[in-house]
C-alpha cells in the first residue's frame, strides 16, 4: 500500500521535475532563438542590374563594372593557375557566362553574403576580392 508520506514525496519530485523540464524547454527555446537572430543579422543580399562584365588579360580575374549595387567587384579568374576566392576556373566560367547572360537580356542579378556588412562601396571596395559572398549570382 502507497501511505500519504510516499505520495506526498513522489508528488513534490514530480512537480520539481515538471518545473524543471519547463525552465530547461524556455532555456533553449530562448537559445535557439538568439542564435537565429545573430546568424540572420550577419546575412544579407545585393541585387540588381549587370554592366560591364570583364575580365582582365593579365591575370583572368572576372570583374564587373556594376552589379547588384556593387561597384567594379573583383569575383574569381578563368585562368587555372590563378584560383581566387576559393573559386575553381571552370566554377568561374559558369559565373561569367551567367553575368553576360544577364548583361545580354538586361536582367538583375542577386549575391548572398554573411561577413555583416552591406552593400556599399565602404563595405565592399571597388577593384578588390568580395568578401562574404556565398552564392549566387542568381539572374532574376
């Protein structure tokens, strides 16, 4: 037989449980949304039209005169022996072809990033390697 001692103890356990796995639950509910709001304030996108899509004879390197809001970016290189940006000479063709295409058809153009900047020329420099970029460009 269970007496009143017994039941009152296993009682104050179980409620002391139930209030603990509610705090540990609001705990990492609060975690997880912390955590996705740092990780979406560090992303951000530059879209827009395409001009002047180039590469320079010496070295390979694709840059574009504007794209997306930014100014003269220096993207990746054709040649094979001059990778940059961790970004292979044949993945690179692909995103020349991609930025004439939409310099042809007069269509924009978006670029994912996540180095928390934005899409200014104080963030992103004319004539220098983009930062933080991470996909795309997309043609829109």
């Amino acid at each position: 037989m269970i007496s009143i001692v017994d039941l009152y103890f296993f009682s104050i356990q179980y409620f002391s449980l139930k209030r603990a796995c509610k705090m540990t639950t609001r705990i990492f509910s609060l975690v997880c949304l912390f955590s996705l709001s740092m990780n979406s304030a560090a992303n951000y996108t530059c879209s827009g039209p395409v001009s002047g899509v180039s590469i320079e004879p010496s070295n390979g390197n694709v840059i574009v005169e504007n794209m997306g809001g930014l100014a003269w970016p220096r993207l990746c290189s054709v040649d094979p022996d001059n990778e940059i940006n961790g970004i292979s000479a044949s993945t690179c063709m692909v995103i020349y072809s991609t930025l004439i295409t939409a310099q042809k058809d007069k269509r924009g153009v978006v670029l994912w990033f996540n180095d928390g900047k934005d899409c200014s020329s104080s963030s992103h420099a004319p004539w220098r390697l983009l930062t933080g970029w991470y996909f795309g460009p997309k043609l829109q």
